[in-house]
C-alpha cells in the first residue's frame, strides 16, 4: 500500500471540516478524490502534504507516518502536489520553474554554487537537461524560455504538473488539473496523466469533471460534508444513491 | 575635477562601499525577507573590527574576518525568533533590533559610549605600510602619500566588490537562488518543491548580515572614527532605500540605485541641507510611478525584444 489514510479528522476551531475519514491507496493506481465544493478534498491534500496536520487519525506513505512531518520532507519522500489555483512562480520562465522543482533530486549548496565547482556545473546541466526533457514531456518544449505568468491557462496547469514530476515523485497529487479547461485541452490532459501513470508514478486526481474522473480512474472515493460516502469503481460510484443524492440533491418523498 | 583628488577618491570608495552594502540587502531580498537591521549589523562589523584593531592590535584581515563571524553569530540569534515575521513585521522587528544595537553601543564601556571610538589606524595607512614593504611609495607614482593611501583603499574596495558581485552573481543563477527566488515568489508553493524554507530564509539573512558587518567594519578604518550614530535609523532606511529606488529584482537594481543615491549628493551640492527631503521625494516619486524600482527584469526583457526587433528588420530589408 502507497498510501494510507486512516480515520483522519480536521477541525478548524469549532468547525469540523473532516472527520473520519480512511481510504488507501495502491501503488500504479489513479484514484479520484470527488465530492461537491466544501466537501474537504483540498483539506486532505493539504494533510498529505505537511501544510497543516490531521487533528485525529494517521496518514502513512511508504510505511512512514506523515503526521507532524515538515512539507518539504514530505516532498523529498516522494509526494509532489499541484494547486487547485496555480501558483507557478511567475516571474520566472517555464524551464525555471521546472527546475525548481528539482530541487530534492539535487545537492549543490552554497560553497559549491559560489565556487562553481565541477560537480555543480556537472548538476546543473543535467537539471537543465531534465527540465527541457519533463517540459517535452507535457508538451511545454517551445515556450521553455517563456516568462510562465504569460503562458495560457491550460499550459500553465500543465507546466505546474511538470514542475511536480521534476521532484521525481512516487505520488502524484493533483488538485482539479482540469478546472477551467476546454475540451480538447481536458483530453490531452487526460492523456498525460495515463502517460504518468505508465511511467509508474501514482496519482491521487481531486477533480470535477466527471467524464475524465470516470474514464481515468481506478478506484473512485467520494465525500460530501467531510464524510466518506462512498469508495469503489467508478460505475459503482456513478450508480451509488448517496453519490447521486450528494450531486443532484434528493427527491421529495411526500 | 582632479581624479586623484583624495576627497574624490574617498567618495568614490564609499560608492563602492555601499554597492557591497546594496549585495547585501539584495540578498535578504531576494528571499521576500524585508529587513531594516542591516544598519544594526553595520554597526556590530563595525564595532567589533575597531575594537580588535584598536584595543587588541589585531592585523586588519583578522579584524574583517572577525567582524563578519561575530555578525553572523549575531544574525543566527536575531534571525532565529524573527524569521517567523513576515513583510511588515519583519520590518518592524529588524528596525527595533537596529535601535537596540545603537543604545548598547552608546551604553558599553568598550565602545566608548556617545564619543565613539576614535583614531584608528586607516586602512589606507595600513596598507600604505604593506606597500613600503614591497618597496613601492608615493614618489614611485609621482602622488602624494595621502593620494597613496586613498587610492589603495580604493582599489582593495572594487577588488571586494567585484568579488562578492561575482558570488552573488553565480548564487543568484545555481539551486540555492533558485530557491531563494522560489520562497521570494511563493513560499506554499516552495514548500511543496521540498525547499526547507526556514533553512534559506536563515542563510540569505546571514549572508546579508555578515556582508553589512564586513562593510562595517571596512567603513570603521576607512573614516577612522566611528559613534553609535554612524548607523542609526537614516542608514538603514539608506540601504533599504537603495533596493526600493533602484529596484530589487535584479541585481543591477540595487546596484544602479546605490550609485545613484551616494553620487546624486556629489553632484547636488547646492541641496546638501535638504538632502534627506530629497531622499524622500524621490521615494515617493519611485513607490508611485516604479513600485518595482527604477531598473526591474522586464526592464531588460524590453531591450532585448527592441534589439531582436530591429535585427529581424533588418533581416527583412
């Protein structure tokens, strides 16, 4: 098991933003994380990744436990995540931003850096050579040089994805990778995170669009009000009468 | 204007002195980190290399390298608790610590209090003395030794500085600026690159730190009379003002607007009493019209696009 999620609960304050919520997750697989707006997907993902810890439960990755650890830790263990809205670093080009990201698969220091030793240089072209190669990969070569808060919107969702696999991840979380996409822009996307999958890295997909959800995923886990509702396939999830009631609301029965 | 001047000779070194200091502010920048202690970290430099040239009689490297442990030391303690601040408060906090360095100072026996310490041994004349050894003197050149001894000053100060411009330089282009940079951008999103923000916060506030309390410390044997006054609160608005005039995105930012703010006064004689007016209103003049100073990245993005330009017209002619 990759990763493991057992009865996490969060409060914020008095608010109960999650609560026992337990869920796993296999190595090679793609998991959807659904639910309606509020539900706590992003909370999760934020517990995964050190932002902020559960208030109860465990999260373990790997065997290791990630309670209390420090994000950036958590990143060097193999979980790279991108964000719900992006937050490239926008004064820098796409290939900066990409190799930034591969900061934890990388040592040079201070001294080395100043001194420009042959070991730096030796790192620092083999970053560029990842870089340029992670940005081929997800379709970003000719805009390399390009300031990325200039890019257009589908490429910067693409250029965060690959600024996340730039730190060599064994997990891949994404955060509504298709929000504000446009069709032919959803199925490349698509595309991409199946060629993901195949190079061997696991995705951990929160996204609304239920088309991609149900024709990517493995395994579906929705929740609604901090609740797991229901965990299983995807035409059993698209069947299961407390997801349909969670999305379009129940009937009267009077 | 004579060149060989030693006034104009001396205004040139502290150009150059405050270009190392503008590096230094450039640096704690560049990770977001908006500091105003880089007066009280001139002042400990500063203080701690006239004591042991003074008082111990120690060679003036040993003095540098000291002042610029004893700063970092001092930046490891500060920085620890502050670093949690961010952008105003971090201000706040720095500022305070830089008044607190100025009443310790004006308090201590060893710094002699309100008077200062006086009649240190230059470093022109020390290295007057270096020069004498290797048999070269004033009457070589056909200058007078003071002419002599500015102009050594002067020369060990670009040398300095081309080199921390270098560093700096090479920093800013490896992981670490990268980094740096990253935090500067975005610290969630750092974060989540595994960039151990705490741990490059701390460094490029050292780095900034020491490189102001080396400038201390050069500054102290350059005026040969330092009092705790020397670097009060006008100072460090001096430096910070260099990155906000200037810019803080590029090093040439700073760069460009410690030239600017040490040569304007030279040339603006007339203004000398007003000069802190001034100050001001070209701050104000910049925050309004250059929020991001006077020289920033796209600065150089739009020259570069004018250049391609009028190659490919060419190139269609």
């Amino acid at each position: 098991m990759l990763l493991e999620l057992k009865q996490i609960g969060k409060t914020f304050g008095g608010i109960t933003a999650l609560s026992d919520v337990s869920f796993q997750l296999e190595k090679g697989l793609i998991l959807g994380l659904i639910g309606p707006n509020g539900a706590g997907k992003t909370t999760i993902f934020n517990m995964i990744t050190g932002i902020f810890p559960p208030t109860t439960g465990s999260i373990t990755f790997d065997g290791k436990s990630l309670v209390q650890m420090p994000p950036h830790k958590i990143t060097e263990l193999g979980i790279a995540r991108t964000f719900q809205n992006i937050r490239l670093f926008g004064h820098m080009t796409a290939l900066e931003n990409v190799k930034v990201g591969m900061h934890t698969v990388t040592k040079a220091g201070y001294w080395s850096s100043l001194l420009h030793l042959p070991q730096q240089k030796r790192e620092e072209r083999h970053v560029r050579e990842r870089s340029l190669e992670l940005l081929e990969f997800v379709g970003l070569q000719d805009v390399a040089d390009v300031r990325s808060d200039t890019l257009a919107y589908g490429q910067q969702r693409r250029l965060e994805i690959a600024r996340a696999l730039a730190t060599n991840p064994k997990l891949l979380l994404l955060d509504e990778p298709a929000a504000g996409m446009i069709e032919s822009e959803t199925r490349q996307l698509d595309e991409l995170i199946r060629k993901i999958r195949n190079n061997g890295t696991t995705v951990l997909l929160v996204e609304h669009d239920m088309p991609l959800v149900m024709g990517l995923c493995d395994k579906v886990v929705c929740i609604n009000f901090g609740v797991k509702i229901a965990e299983g396939r995807p035409e059993e999830i698209q069947n299961h009468p407390d997801v349909i009631e969670a999305y379009l609301g129940k009937e009267d029965e009077e | 204007m004579d060149l060989l001047n030693p006034y104009t000779l001396q205004v040139i070194t502290f150009l150059f002195l405050n270009l190392v200091l503008a590096v230094s502010i450039y640096v704690t920048l560049s990770t977001g980190q908006l500091s105003l202690g880089h007066a009280g970290f001139m002042s400990i430099g500063a203080y701690t290399a006239s004591i042991a040239t003074k008082t111990y009689d120690m060679p003036i490297l040993v003095a540098l390298l000291l002042a610029i442990v004893v700063t970092g030391i001092v930046a490891l303690i500060v920085g620890y608790p502050t670093l949690r601040l961010h952008g105003l408060y971090l201000a706040i906090a720095t500022l305070g610590f830089g008044e607190v360095v100025r009443v310790i100072m004006l308090n201590l026996k060893v710094t002699n209090g309100a008077l200062g310490l006086t009649g240190l041994k230059s470093l022109g004349t020390r290295l007057y003395d270096l020069e004498k050894v290797i048999g070269i003197d004033a009457q070589t050149f056909g200058i007078t030794v003071t002419q002599m001894k500015a102009l050594s000053t002067l020369i060990v100060m670009v040398i300095l500085f081309v080199i921390i411009l270098i560093c700096q330089i090479r920093l800013d282009r490896s992981r670490v600026g990268r980094a740096f940079s990253a935090i500067k951008a975005d610290e969630t999103a750092a974060r989540a690159m595994g960039i151990n923000i705490t741990y490059y916060k701390m460094l490029a506030y050292m780095i900034g730190s020491m490189m102001a309390g080396l400038s201390g410390g050069i500054y102290a044997h350059i005026t040969t009379t330092i009092t705790p006054d020397d670097f009060n609160y006008h100072r460090a608005v001096e430096i910070l003002s260099f990155a906000v005039i200037g810019g803080s995105e590029v090093i040439i930012g700073p760069l460009f607007g410690a030239t600017l703010l040490t040569g304007l006064p030279e040339f603006l004689r007339v203004l000398a009493e007003y000069k802190m007016l001034f100050y001001g209103s070209l701050l104000i003049a910049v925050m309004a019209f250059r929020p991001y100073g006077l020289i920033t990245a796209s600065t150089f993005d739009k020259w570069k696009n004018r250049k391609s330009r009028s190659t490919s017209g060419k190139g269609g002619v």
